[in-house]
C-alpha cells in the first residue's frame, strides 16, 4: 500500500504539480501594468530570455539535476512521454520568464545584466562545474537585478514621485539651493531672484516651470522669402503670396538657418523691410564671403 502511495504521489508531482508550478511562474513572469490603462498586459519572453533559459537547461543537464533519460525513454508509455516534454517545455520558458522578471524592460541595464547573466551561465558551461559557485553567482544576480528594476528604477520613473526621485530632489536642493544660502555666499549672492523663496515644494516648483518655462530655440525658415514656387514671402515687398493686405518682417522669412544667434539677422531684415515698404531707397547690397556648411568641400573638390 505504501508503494502504491508513493508512486501515485510520485506520478501527480511530475504530471500535475510540477507543470502547474512551472506554467504559473511562465506566466506571472510576463505579467506587466499597462502605464496608460492600468490593465495587465503578458509579454512574451524576448530572445535574450530565452538564449539564457537554453543555457540553464543544458547546466541542469550537466549538473544531473535534470536527467533526459528518466524523462523521455522509448520504454515508457507514449502519454508519459507527453506528459514529460510538456513539463520539461514549462521548465524552459518557466526560466525565460524568470530572467525576464528580473531584467529592466529597456536601457543599458538591460543589456548589461543580460550580459552579466550570459557570461556567468557560459562560464560554467566550460569551466569546471561547481554547483554552490552556480547558485552563488544567480543568486547574487536576480537579487542586485531585482532591486534594481523593482525598487531603484520603478521608483526613479514613478510618475507621482518615487521614494529615489525624493531623495535625489532634496540631495540636489541641498547641493544648490542651500548651498547658495550659505553664510561664506553672502558677500557674493543678492538672493534668490527666480523663482523666489516663496517656491518650496515639489507642486510649486511644477507649477512654476509649467507658467513660466519657455524655449531658448531660434525658430526661422517657416515662411521663408524667395522667387521659386516653394517660397511664400516676396522678397520685393515682404508681402504674402496669394493674400492681400498681409506682410511678414521676422525670422520666419529667411530662406536657411543663419550660422549664429537671430537677433542681429532680424533686426537687418526689419530695417531693409521697413525701406522697402515705405518706398525708400534701401541701401546698396555690400557682398560679404561668409561660411556654408558643404560648400568649401565642394569648391576645393
């Protein structure tokens, strides 16, 4: 009786148990939050999981904690031998999933602990097998790549503010805006000026650069001047084509991106568009040689 006992014991861990446990780990290692909708979204093991889940089932085999022969043989009954590829097939990508549970989604880290955990499993692949050596190395791996994806950068890239991102605001308000509030700064500094003393927290500090922020961009070029089809601004009287009653005199009518700083190329613009729409005689062009990115290479060729 007791024989019979633990061969069904032994038949239901490897048919049902070890399949279930196996099928669930494949599957909650996929499991992601949508960031938009909140709903669970699977993702399906990458390359990379699955290049490192082969090389953990050949150390199995090579450590003799896996033994193909006791799994698939010609001598068992056929459904066995389904039976036994079906939970060997949920062991493997069980393994992907776990990698892919540990490994950052995407960035450097992913690729650095993916070739962190290539090398240590191709290592033991070649080198003398030393099991403690094997489980040492993993298991210093999962645990460091664990934290870092699951406590480090999910709080870094929390949209309402992580504990890591509230400590890196206050450590970087204390190495410059408290620094500059510093007895040995005062000769030196007249104050905060912008945005104030009165901006403290994280909601006013948003709500300041949300008022007040804007571009240090040299927008040009959008209506840009000139005789071809292409161009919307007559360069004889600055007027648009195709309207009436309508000039444009800003940086948007020059014809390319000047080489510096706008101010001075608008204010040129404005007085030469200012005579021509007055109908005063403008000055007499003066040719200056200046630099065009491409065409000193194509001179000297």
């Amino acid at each position: 009786m007791t024989t019979d006992n633990r061969a069904r014991n032994h038949a239901l861990v490897r048919h049902l148990l070890l399949p279930t446990v196996f099928l669930t780990v494949a599957l909650l290692g996929g499991l992601r939050v949508g960031a938009e909708t909140g709903a669970f979204v699977f993702v399906a093991p990458p390359l990379v999981t699955l290049l490192l889940a082969a090389l953990l089932m050949i150390l199995f085999v090579r450590g003799r904690a896996l033994k193909p022969s006791r799994w698939l043989d010609g001598e068992l009954h056929p459904l066995e031998n389904v039976s036994h590829a079906l939970t060997l097939a949920t062991l493997f990508f069980a393994s992907a999933q776990s990698f892919n549970s540990v490994l950052p989604e995407a960035g450097l880290f992913r690729w650095l602990f993916s070739f962190f955990f290539l090398w240590t499993l191709w290592n033991n692949l070649f080198s003398s097998f030393d099991a403690r050596r094997l489980l040492r190395s993993l298991a210093a791996l999962f645990a460091t790549a664990f934290v870092l994806k699951h406590m480090l950068l999910a709080s870094l890239y929390d949209t309402e503010g992580g504990w890591l991102k509230r400590a890196a605001a206050l450590l970087l308000e204390g190495l410059t805006l408290g620094t500059l509030d510093a007895p040995a700064f005062a000769p030196f500094s007249g104050g905060e000026i912008s945005p104030g003393k009165q901006v403290e927290s994280e909601e006013q500090i948003l709500d300041w650069v949300a008022k007040d922020a804007e571009t240090a961009l040299h927008p040009s070029c959008t209506a840009r001047m000139g005789t071809d089809e292409l161009s919307v601004i007559d360069p004889l009287d600055m007027r648009v084509r195709g309207l009436q009653g309508l000039r444009v005199v800003d940086a948007s009518v020059f014809p390319y991106v000047t080489n510096g700083n706008i101010y001075a190329p608008v204010m040129m613009t404005a007085e030469k568009s200012a005579d021509l729409i007055l109908g005063n005689t403008p000055l007499a062009p003066e040719p200056v040689e200046f630099y065009r990115h491409g065409q000193e290479a194509a001179a000297r060729a």
